[in-house]
C-alpha cells in the first residue's frame, strides 16, 4: 500500500476532509423562507425558484459523480502504471493484478472518506446523510471510477512515452461511451439500422458510460464494461518489456 501514499498522507487526506465536513455542517444551515433561499452562515442566498431541494439533490448527486472517479482514478493510476512496467512478464501480471486490488481498496478509502463533506451538506439541505440518490450516485461513481482506472492501466500499456495522455484518452472514451449508450437505446426511434444499434449498444457497455446518476445500474452488463478493459490490459501485457539499458564501456 506504500506504492499508493504513505501513511501519513492518509491521515493529513483524512482530517482535511473531516476539517472540510465540519465546515459544511457548521456553515450550511438549510433553506430558508418559502424555499427558495439557501441559508450559509446566515445569509440568505435566492435561488430563482421555490422547491429548490430537487435541483439540490441532482447537484449533489453529480458532484459525487465527479469528484469520487476521478480520487480512484487519479490515487491509484501512476503505482499500477509503473508496476506494469516490469521487464518479465510475470511481473507486469503481478504488477496488473495486486495493483489493481490495492488501488481499489486505496480509492474506496480515499474516495469515501472525500464524500464526508457531501454527505454532511446532504443532511443539512436533504434532512439525511444517506439519501437513496446520493447513495445510487456513489454506487455508479465507484464503477465508472474501476472502469476508468481499467481503461486508464491498458491504454498506458500503448501509450508508454506519456502515461498522462492515457488519462485523457480514457475520459474521451467515457465520453464517447455515454453517446453510443444513448444511441443503442434511442437508436431503432431513430430509425437506425438494427445491427448497427445492436453494435453500439456493445461498444456502449464495453466503454466507461458517464451515465446519469439517476439511472438504474445495468448489473448484466458489468461483466463487460469491468472484464473487457482487463482483458485488453492483459493482452497488451504479453507485448515485449523494455529491455535493460546496457551500460557502455
């Protein structure tokens, strides 16, 4: 687990998050008037609309949505990244495999615990920490965040020169992702060629999908959208390692 951050950096992660949770908690005091106001540290901020804890919610529910990926991403990419980098073989699947495992575990920890500060704004604006949506939310961030990270380890085995651009690369992909989803469900309304529809729809499942937070978790597809960038990052790992630089006479 040092390969991810020390010990220390977890602590200092930790009370900032519970530093930033008290501040919420502290500075957030509801809506005020008919509902249309947001109440922070006693002043009044207008809203421009009278049920406001709706569009509250979404917000919420999307900053989840952002903010818990990207921890899982970002955390745990550059230890497997390097891991995988190994001259034999049997290294880089180690490397692939305990990297993955241990960068899960190190995201689930940093990304809960960067939550704490939603969570309190929830029980000040929603009456509840644990509300049905922000929990669906967490539950679709934690998997496009594995699948992120997934996509993220095999297009780094291409692109070696610039690991950086594999981030990149796998945000278009969620991107493009979420597209051919909407397309393979809307697709035949379109009037679109079936198989066509049939195809991106697959294309859809197997990209990382920014779907909404609202939306149901599709649990048949999971083995598809997790198992077909780990397939794909182990099949890049049989390509030929670096070979050790000689030093010159």
């Amino acid at each position: 687990m040092e390969r991810f951050g020390s010990s220390l950096f977890r602590i200092v992660w930790a009370s900032l998050c519970l530093l930033l949770a008290g501040l919420v908690l502290g500075g957030i005091q509801g809506f005020g008037g008919d509902g249309s106001q947001l109440v922070i540290f006693g002043a009044g901020i207008p809203l421009g609309f009278q049920d406001a804890k709706p569009y509250v919610t979404d917000g919420l529910a999307r900053l989840i949505y952002t903010v818990v990926p990207a921890v899982i991403l970002l955390g745990g990419f550059l230890p497997v990244a390097e891991w995988t980098a190994a001259s034999s073989k049997g290294e880089r699947f180690k490397g692939l495999f305990l990297g993955l495992g241990f960068a899960l575990l190190h995201g689930l920890f940093l990304s809960q615990i960067a939550m704490l500060p939603i969570l309190a704004a929830g029980y000040r604006l929603l009456g509840s920490p644990l509300a049905p949506s922000l929990l669906q939310a967490d539950l679709h961030a934690l998997l496009l965040g594995l699948q992120l990270l997934l996509w993220t380890v095999a297009l780094a085995q291409v692109v070696k020169s610039n690991r950086g651009i594999a981030i990149l690369l796998a945000y278009g992909l969620a991107a493009l992702g979420k597209l051919l989803a909407w397309i393979g469900e809307f697709g035949q309304d379109l009037e679109m060629p079936k198989a066509l529809v049939k195809g991106l729809a697959f294309l859809g499942h197997l990209f990382p999908t920014e779907s909404l937070p609202g939306d149901p978790l599709a649990w048949n597809a999971l083995p598809l959208c997790l198992g077909g960038p780990l397939l794909l990052a182990m099949v890049l790992l049989l390509l030929p390692g670096k070979a050790p630089k000689r030093s010159k006479a």
